[in-house]
C-alpha cells in the first residue's frame, strides 16, 4: 500500500473551499507532479499533506515518520539571510531524527561531503547562503534534504530561477532519490520539465483533481512537451483522466 493517500479529501483558505473530493495514491519511488494554473491550490494541498493545514473532510494518510518528511519550499518564500554556509546547511539535514544540540560525528560529515560532491558545490561548502545564485542555493536545498535520507520529498517549484545546467543536475538526483524508493511530489509549472520528471501527474483544476498519465499532456506526434509549454495557457482538457 502505497505511503502517502488522499481520501475525499476537502481544503479552505479564508473559509472557502477550495478542493474537494480529492482522492489517490502516490506511488512510493515514483515522482509526481503536481500542476495546475495559479490559485489551483498546489501549495495548499502541500502544506496539508505537510500537517500544516487541517482539512475541511477527509484526510491525508501518511505513514511515512515526520523526521523522514522533507519539504522544498518556492525560494522566494525562504529567508536564506541568516548567517549560515552551504555546509552548515546541510548538516541541518540531520536535525530531524539526530537532534539540533547534538552535534555531527564523522560519518555525518564525510556524508556531507559526498552530497556536495554529488550536487557539484564542494566548492562552496563555507560560502554563506546569502551570497549564492538561486541555482546554488537550490542545489544546497535539496542536499540538505539528501542529508535527511528524506522517505517523502515535497518541492514547490525547484526550477524556478535556476540555470539549466542546475535543473539537470536536479532531475538526475530526484531521479536516483526515486529510484531508491523515496516518493516525490514536485509543483511544477513547465511541461518540458514534466516530460523529463514524472511518472504521474495529479491536475488541481475547478476545485478538484485529475490523475493523469504524463504522457496525456504531451504531444502524440513527438513525445515532446508542445511548443511555448507554460502553464496555464497550454492547460489541457485531459479527455480520458479520471476524477480524483
Ligand atoms: N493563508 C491564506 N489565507 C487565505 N487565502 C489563501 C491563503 N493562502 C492561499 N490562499 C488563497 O488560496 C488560493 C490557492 O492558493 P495556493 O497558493 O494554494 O495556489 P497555487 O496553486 O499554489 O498557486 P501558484 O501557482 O500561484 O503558486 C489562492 O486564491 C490564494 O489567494
């Protein structure tokens, strides 16, 4: 059974209702995204699935344990001014299920130090966060997340500002963080990102959600996302998709 469910499932903001009927399975060590025009209520639905918000009805079942749940906020939601390097940000990585106040022991270090290797920013590791570009900070982001040997991973638009050398090397590592089992949901605005990323696609449109299969939102004749790919005003009507 799969680690993280929605069932009927009803979200508000400010007392309206904003999704409904929302059900589904997300397949573990697969990657899904998430999609919709401004407004679908995406971040809403993470920060639910995240025990930040409470549903209206319904619920999220999640048995993934909390310290094993990461979360990617949009950048321009994060204030990375306080003093911190890229390495120390990492290591926060452990937090979670080691403890802030204990301290790091070698092997947490020598792990740090492959992620960084692994993300290509070894050479940043005393660099304050502040003094990055967007795609650094991101890859720094996402290694933190590494560090957390993250089960579940929620990321609410990686790419945005990112250069595209930093958007593949993203894709390679969500790539290996879902083959090795970890389930992934990513909001992502782009179905050129789409076509390279997800295994599913869950659709917020109207106040509901559509699964459906990447391959529905692309064109037939190439496989490739069709030209001028943004969302919303490519938004397709997915014919065969079934009701969430
Ligand atoms: N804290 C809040 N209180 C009241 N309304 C809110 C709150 N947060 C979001 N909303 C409203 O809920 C709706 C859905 O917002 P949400 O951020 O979930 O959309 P989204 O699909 O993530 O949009 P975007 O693509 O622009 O990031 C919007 O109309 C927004 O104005």
């Amino acid at each position: 059974m799969a680690r993280l469910r929605l069932h009927d499932l009803q979200l508000a903001r400010g007392g309206q209702t904003l999704l409904e009927h929302l059900d589904g399975s997300f397949r573990d060590g697969a990657i899904t995204a998430l999609i919709g025009a401004n407004g679908a209520g995406k971040s809403t639905l993470i920060a639910a699935i995240m025990g930040m918000l409470h549903p209206v009805a319904g619920r999220v079942e999640c048995t993934v344990p909390r310290e094993r749940c990461a979360w990617l906020p949009q950048q321009l939601a994060l204030d990375l001014s306080f003093p911190m390097s890229v390495e120390e940000l990492i290591m926060t990585g452990t937090w979670p299920s080691h403890g802030a106040l204990k301290g790091y022991c070698g092997p947490h270090y020598r792990r740090g130090r492959e992620i960084m290797a692994r993300l290509g920013i070894s050479h940043l590791a005393h660099r304050q966060l502040g003094e990055l570009s967007g795609g650094q900070r991101q890859r720094a982001l996402l290694g933190r997340t590494l560090m957390q040997e993250a089960e579940l991973l929620l990321l609410d638009e990686p790419f945005a500002n990112v250069d595209s050398e930093t958007v593949e090397v993203l894709t390679e590592v969500l790539r290996d963080m879902a083959r090795a089992g970890t389930t992934i949901l990513v909001v992502l605005h782009d179905l050129e990102q789409l076509a390279h990323l997800a295994d599913d696609v869950l659709m917020l449109s109207g106040g509901h959600g559509r699964w459906v299969s990447p391959e529905a939102l692309l064109d037939h004749s190439t496989g490739q996302a069709p030209k001028a790919p943004r969302l919303p005003i490519d938004f397709p009507e997915a014919s065969h998709a079934g009701t969430a």
